[in-house]
C-alpha cells in the first residue's frame, strides 16, 4: 500500500441538534481546508455526510437526501444553512 497523502490540522467543530414539526436532526459541521472551502456536514440519524458550501444550499436535491429532510423541512434546513455557512466573510471561528 502507498500513502498518496497525509494531512494533518486542527479542526473546528460544531455540533447542532435542531428540532421541526416534523422531525429532529443532529448534525455535526465542520470545516477543513482540504475541501476546497466546503463545510463537512454529517447527519447523525442516516451517518450520511456531505460536503457543502454557501453555494450548494439552493442546490436542495445535492443535500436533502444525504440529511434526510424532507420537502416540508427544507425551507427551515436552507435558513440554518444560510446562517451556518452563509457568512463567508466572517471568520470561521464566529460563523461555527
């Protein structure tokens, strides 16, 4: 076996349990430079994750299945999205 690469850094995380009419969702958010500025975005309830940007959230069809929100969820999951993810020019430290 040969190792292509080996990185190692220190990693910000946050963890959120939200709550809607329908349904609970833990999720955990976190941010490596590694990808290409994406956010890691791993639900707890399917162990799915994702990788997402400010520019993917309107791109429903690229996270709803991966986080397991359905269509009546989606507008409350966007808005955490776009508070989460969505201040680009902030420092990561406050956006997380």
């Amino acid at each position: 076996m040969e190792i292509l690469s080996d990185e190692t850094e220190r990693l910000l995380v946050r963890h959120v349990c939200l709550i809607t009419e329908e349904k609970r969702y833990d999720v955990s958010l976190i941010y490596s430079s590694l990808f290409y500025g994406k956010y890691i975005v791993t639900c707890f309830q399917t162990g799915k994750m994702v990788l997402l940007s400010a520019d993917d959230i309107d791109h429903e069809e690229h996270w709803s299945s991966q986080l397991d929100v359905p269509l009546q969820d989606r507008t409350e999951m966007k808005q955490f999205l776009n508070q989460t993810l969505g201040m680009e020019s902030r420092s990561f430290g406050e956006q997380i």
